[in-house]
C-alpha cells in the first residue's frame, strides 16, 4: 500500500468516528423525552432513588445482630400432665348456647369418655430481656405446663417458673434465678418497613440455637389464631419469610442492628413444616403486655367499646354495610356502656387515627389500642360523610369502668367470664349467674374437669348473678372455693372445688 492509499483509509476512519459519535450524542446521549427529567421526580414516585438519584442501602451483614442475638435466646423445654377423665355426661340434642357457642359446640367435649394421658413433652423458645433472669416466650410454648426448663446457649441449665400469662396475645414471662445474663434490647416495631431485613433466632426441631435471615414481607396480618384461646384476642402479626419450624415458637425477631422486634409466634405451613411465611408479635405489644405483668399481675386491656367490620368481612357484606375502602375501620355499633359512647362517634363511621396514627384495618386499630390500658386518654379522628372530625376518648376496662384491674382471685382462675343476660337466664330458668365462656390456664384448667359454657350459680354457697358479685365473693374466702351450676342442656348440678393457695 503507498503512501496515497495509507491517507485516503485514515480520512475515511476519521470521517466514519465522527459521524459515529455525532449519532451518539444527538441519538443516545442527548437526553429523550424520559430521561431529561429524570432530576425531577414526579411527587408521586415511589421513591426507589434518593435526590441524587441513587439507589438508596448498602450490602447487610448479619454477623454483629446474630452475635447480640445468639446468647440471649434460650431454649425452652416443658413437661405437661394432662389431667383429663371422664365426665360422663349425657349428649345433648339441643345447646341453649347455641347462638353464642355453637350448636355442636358440647359434643366436642362429651361425645364420650376421655381418658386420662401419660405426661408430655414440648419445647419452644425465649428471649431473655433482663440480666436478672426474665424471659419473654409465647404463652403456647408454656400452656398446661407442670415443669419449665430453660436452657441457655452456653447449655447452662435452669427451672422457670410462670410469672404470668395472656393467652388474648399469646404471650408468657417466665423467670430464672440467675444474674448477669445476656439479655437483647427493645426496638421499635412501629418503626419497621415491609422490605427491611429481619433475624428469626431460635431453636427450631430441637436444633441448636438457629439464625435465618428474611424480609418484613407485611405488617398487622391478623390470622384468628388466639381467638382458640381468648374472647378478645389481639393479634396484628409482623409477617416474614424468615425459615421457621417447631421449635422457633417464642424466640426472637430481631432486626440488623440486633434490637428485639417481635416475638416468633407463628408459620403458615399447610404441613406443619416451613412453607414460606412466618409470624411474630410486635415487640410494642410485647412490651405493654410484659409491663403489665410484671407491675399489675395482670394485663391491664383497654377497650374501645365498640365492634367494627372485620378485615376479612366477605364482599357481600361490604357492600351491604356501604364499606368504602382507604378511610379507616369502620363501626358497626357503639356500645352504651363502652368508652366510645358519649364520643359523638357513630355506626357507619371510619375510625381513620389513634392519637395520630393512621389505621386503616382492624388489626392495625387492635394494635394501637393494645398500648395503652383503662383510664387512659386518647384522640380519635373519624370520617362520616367524608369529613374528618377528631374527639377524644378515655379507655375502659372490659366491665365498663376506668378502673386498674387487680390481680384479684378472679384472675387466678384462668378462665373467661360473662355475666348470664336477663334474656338467656329467663330462658334457662335462673335467676341470673356467670358463664364460663372459655377456659384458659390456670386454676380451674388444672385442679377441676370444668368445660367452657358452665353456668356458675353459687360461689361457697353464696348466689353470684354477676361478675362483679362473683369476685366480691371470692375475695373474702381466697384460699378455698367452690363453684357451683350447671351445664346448659344437661341435668343436674355440679360442683367444683378449688385449693388458691397463696
């Protein structure tokens, strides 16, 4: 190739580069119609860059939160006797509770004998949040229990024994006789986003204490699941897809910087095993039950006073009710004794905030409401009509006064109570007396063969036709009692003795 060959290629390669990258900036690196604002965001955007249009984060690393978390979760161990024979009791045609319990609710009790059962074993987890030795667990994990071991991570052994329990939130506090223990530090669990990485530290299938790793993948998931237990159960679960088997009940969520933020509950599993999704009690609802228990003896439950169409009310019902969705839970009725009643607050309102914050389902208001107890003073903004209004409310215990509940005997018995209506009693023949609507632990669960839907007429031979008659009687004979009824649809009367002991 001469040398006029040679110059005509590099002309031809120098013209070919610049027409090349006159394309490029006019075609590609001029901004288009998309991308020339991209520093203006629409205020309506997600929000997935921050203002320098960065993706906001920085890679995570678990080691710091797993060693904070490791040693103080403890591995639970129970012994339950069940004390269970036979009643021998007829079976019924007819429930007179039926409206209230269910029409078959007896014969799942007295269908026939029920035998007694050699001890069994269990175990769960917990999460020591004192140096002094109390822990946190579910109160599933300890129910029925006559013996409680815990064990901690470095294999040291202990007995518990059961501070107290509240089945409406599944919760336990259970106490060692040890000091200097590592113990993990609440968080905020108002604070947590779905997409925030999340620990579940526990001792699944007998393991050794387990760290797994996920994400917050939905906040207040009510699942119906202490409605078994309780007649007003609070349920506003934290949802994760943290792996959790058997055995994780009661040990610890906790988020990267190793702060406690729930309490493993739950998994959803259609075999029993893990199947993707996880449950925990947020630790603001951790921490009022907890206080509760350890300052009253018992949880202090403040109520609203009124009942609201629930999250998964069916469509039909929605309709019918005129249910708009995105302004808040709204109230089916306002009870006259109820804390709401002179509010101003009406059925077919929407309960749209708590002192503040916004609530737009029912377990989103329940777990609101469950930081607080009876005497309290709260603000609550409503919509009707789609105007927002604000009024402010003092909180009620569940019989209707301001009043602190005391840990009364009453408390100890471990059970539901409701004062028989005038109606149903007319209806049965009485005069008036005190349902039994659920039992949970406690006394009667462990020294009698009582069932839920028992009457209760007389306590210590004394006539009771209300709650509050019932523990003004079992305040003057608080060692001894015995309770006496009947069961509804089932002859005679029967009688249940009860040691309290101290």
């Amino acid at each position: 190739m001469n040398l006029k060959q040679t110059l005509s290629v590099v002309l031809i390669s120098a013209a070919t580069t610049t027409v090349a990258m006159f394309g490029y900036d006019s075609f590609i690196r001029k901004p288009g119609p998309l991308q020339e604002n991209i520093g203006k965001l629409p205020a309506s955007y997600a929000g997935f860059f921050d203002s320098n249009n960065n993706i906001p984060g920085q890679p995570v690393d678990f080691q710091a939160a797993s060693q904070a978390s490791v040693p103080a979760v403890v591995h639970i161990t129970t012994v339950i006797g069940t004390n269970q024979a036979s009643n021998n009791l007829p079976k019924t045609k007819k429930n007179p509770f039926g409206d209230i319990f269910g029409e078959d609710f007896f014969d799942d009790f007295f269908n026939g004998p029920q035998m007694k059962s050699m001890p069994q074993r269990a175990s769960g987890s917990g999460v020591i949040i004192s140096e002094d030795g109390y822990i946190v667990t579910n109160n599933h994990v300890i129910d029925e229990a006559t013996e409680v071991m815990v064990t901690l991570n470095n294999k040291k052994q202990y007995k518990a024994k059961v501070v107290g329990a509240d089945p409406s939130s599944d919760l336990a506090l259970i106490k060692v006789e040890a000091k200097v223990l590592p113990f993990l530090l609440y968080g905020n669990s108002d604070n947590v986003k779905v997409g925030q990485w999340v620990l579940a530290v526990g001792y699944p299938l007998n393991l050794e204490t387990t760290v797994t790793a996920g994400i917050i993948s939905a906040k207040a998931r009510s699942l119906g699941l202490n409605s078994r237990k309780s007649n007003s159960p609070i349920e506003s679960f934290i949802q994760t897809d943290a792996a959790v088997n058997q055995g994780n009940s009661g040990g610890a969520l906790v988020n990267t910087n190793g702060e406690l933020v729930g309490i493993v509950s739950a998994i959803a599993s259609p075999t029993g095993a893990y199947a993707g999704y996880s449950y925990a009690i947020p630790v603001n609802i951790v921490k009022k039950i907890i206080n509760d228990l350890l300052q009253y003896g018992t949880v202090q439950r403040a109520y609203l006073g009124i009942s609201y169409l629930p999250d998964n009310a069916p469509d039909e019902e929605k309709t019918k009710l005129g249910f708009k969705e995105g302004q808040g839970v709204l109230v089916r009725e306002v009870t006259k004794e109820g804390a709401m009643a002179n509010s101003g607050i009406q059925a077919g309102d929407y309960i749209a905030k708590i002192n503040g914050t916004k609530v737009n389902t029912g377990s989103e208001m329940v777990e609101q409401i469950a930081g607080y107890k009876p005497g309290d003073k709260i603000t609550v903004n409503y919509i009707r009509n789609g105007k927002e209004m604000t009024t402010n409310v003092t909180l009620k215990n569940k019989t209707g006064s301001y009043e602190i509940v005391k840990n009364s005997v009453i408390n100890k018995l471990g059970a539901e109570l409701q004062t028989l209506d005038k109606k149903k009693a007319t209806e049965l023949r009485v005069k008036g007396g005190v349902v039994v609507t659920k039992i949970n632990a406690g006394i009667i669960d462990d020294q009698t063969r009582m069932r839920d839907g028992f009457v209760i007429l007389k306590a210590n031979g004394t006539e009771t036709n209300s709650i509050d008659e019932l523990n003004a009687i079992l305040a003057k004979s608080p060692k001894q009692i015995t309770l006496e009824g009947f069961y509804p649809g089932y002859d005679g009367v029967y009688q249940y003795p009860i040691e309290i002991g101290e």
